[in-house]
C-alpha cells in the first residue's frame, strides 16, 4: 500500500514537473483540462460505439457527435483541433496528459462498476420482494370485512389484483372464513375468482357458500394456464343472484399460489369437496 502511494506520488510529481518545462499556450487548457477534455471525449465514444447504427470510420478528426462534449468546456471543434496539434507537437507533456486521462477514466470505470452493482443489488431486492409476495397472501386489502345489509350493491365485493410483473405459475388457492349475521337476506351466495391473460381469455371458477351463522371457512382453487402468465386477479367476495341484502363477516382472507396445484387437490381437498365450475369467457 505505501509503495502504490508513493508510485502515485511520483507520477503526479513528475507530470507537474512536466507539464511545468512547457509553456501551454494563453488560452488553451491546461493540461489537467485538457485531459478531462480527452476523457469526456473517450467516455461519449464509448457509448456510441453501442448505438444502433453506429460504424466503425477510419477519420480520427473529432466528428460532430462529440460537439456536446466541447461544448461543455466551451470550445468548438476548429478550436479543438488547433489545441490537440500543439499538444500533439510536445510529445511528452501529451503522454503525461494521457496518464490523467487513463487515471479520470479508470476512475469512471470504477464508478460504472459501483453503480452497475447498485443497480444489481436493486433489481436481485425486486425480484425476491416479488418471490415472497408469490409466495405469500396476494390479497391486499384488510384481512377481515363485514358486510352489512345497510351496504348497497354499489359497494360491491369485488376485488382485483395486478400481478402482470409476478410470472404466476401453478395455481391460485383462495380462502377465507364466514360467518352470516342473523339479520342476513342473501341467496344463492358464492365466490368467484378470475385469472386474466394477454389473450383476451379468462378463467373463471365458483364456489357456493354454506349459508351457516357458525364461522365457515370457504375454499376456492384456480387453476392457471401452462402457456402464459395472467395479467390481474379479479374475483368476488360474496356473489349472489338476488338483491336481497347480505349482512356476513368474512376473515382471514387469503390468496395464495399453489405450486403444484394437482398434487395439491390431490392430497388435500377431494374435487367434489371444492365444487368448482370452470369456465372459459372473452374478455368484454
């Protein structure tokens, strides 16, 4: 470590002693400038080198493309030119002004890299964030609601939930538990839940719910697509075909991915038990 420093020390010495031998021009940049100049000019090459369209010219005059460069450092391209001829012409204060180029530029590589592990950092924290949020309750609203028969239908009890970004794959599994008051009126009560895709086709299963004022807990399974990912989950807490008022407390409301769904239906809950109806429906 003390060696490297006094390595840099003298390099910096001698590139003062250097640049101290020639007399720069009135006007011109110095030679620390002028290597920020050089640097700047070498770090926008680089990044055309990856635009689309961009050819490879034998021409090494400074082009138009790094007129925003110049522009930065208050010169034009005649006056650059003029600049770089001088220091082309005392080759050795213009070797010692590429050693600072190399270092600035080094250095700009360096912070690439932090930021580029930033940037990794940030996106590895997104994705497992997104991983847990498959893997846990995709319901995001209050995990216990009760339904009065003062509510109008206008409240509804339909949810929906994006999950585009998600990549689902298996199965959804909804569950919660109810409990109808006694001043309830409902008929023909069920849940319903949606799985839309990008092809204008949705999913969609129902389940009817044991009207019981002992709390209940109701399941409902979906079974994704194999082909594609769905865009948003849409269902229905408490659907019925009447408008009678409904007057029930549902709790512990979950949504959740089932990896292996059939193996899942299999060990668990008996088809029979969930009395589904599947259906397939165009998207209005």
């Amino acid at each position: 470590m003390k060696v490297r420093l006094y390595l840099s020390i003298l390099i910096v010495a001698l590139s003062v002693t250097a640049c101290n031998r020639y007399k720069v021009p009135k006007g011109y940049p110095r030679p620390k400038e002028m290597a920020e100049i050089l640097a700047d000019i070498h770090m926008a090459d680089a990044t055309l080198i990856y635009m689309p369209g961009y050819r490879i010219s034998g021409n090494s005059d400074i082009s138009g493309s790094y007129k925003y460069v110049l522009e930065k450092h208050g010169l034009t391209t005649a006056e650059f030119d003029t600049i770089r001829r001088w220091y082309v012409s005392n080759p050795q204060l213009y070797d010692k002004v590429y050693e600072m180029v190399i270092e600035r530029l080094s250095q700009a590589e360096a912070d690439v890299k932090i930021l580029m592990e930033r940037e990794r950092l940030a996106l590895e924290q997104a994705l497992n964030e997104a991983e847990k949020l498959k893997n846990g309750n995709l319901w995001q609203g209050s995990s216990s609601i009760k339904i009065s028969n003062l509510d109008t239908l206008a409240t509804g009890h339909l949810f929906r939930i994006d999950v585009d970004t998600l990549n689902l794959a298996g199965a959804i599994r909804f569950s919660a538990g109810y409990k109808f008051l006694h001043d309830d009126e409902s008929r023909n009560t069920r849940i319903m839940l949606s799985a839309f895709y990008n092809d204008s086709v949705a999913d969609t299963v129902y389940k009817s719910i044991d009207i019981s004022f002992q709390r209940r807990v109701a399941e409902l399974m979906l079974k994704l697509k194999n082909d594609t990912f769905p865009k948003y989950i849409e269902g229905n807490l408490l659907l019925q075909d009447s408008l009678n008022k409904a007057s029930v407390e549902i709790d512990e409301i979950s949504i959740k991915v089932v990896r292996d769904s059939l193996k899942l239906q299999n060990k668990g809950t008996r088809a029979d038990e969930l009395q589904m109806v599947t259906e397939e429906v165009q998207i209005q």
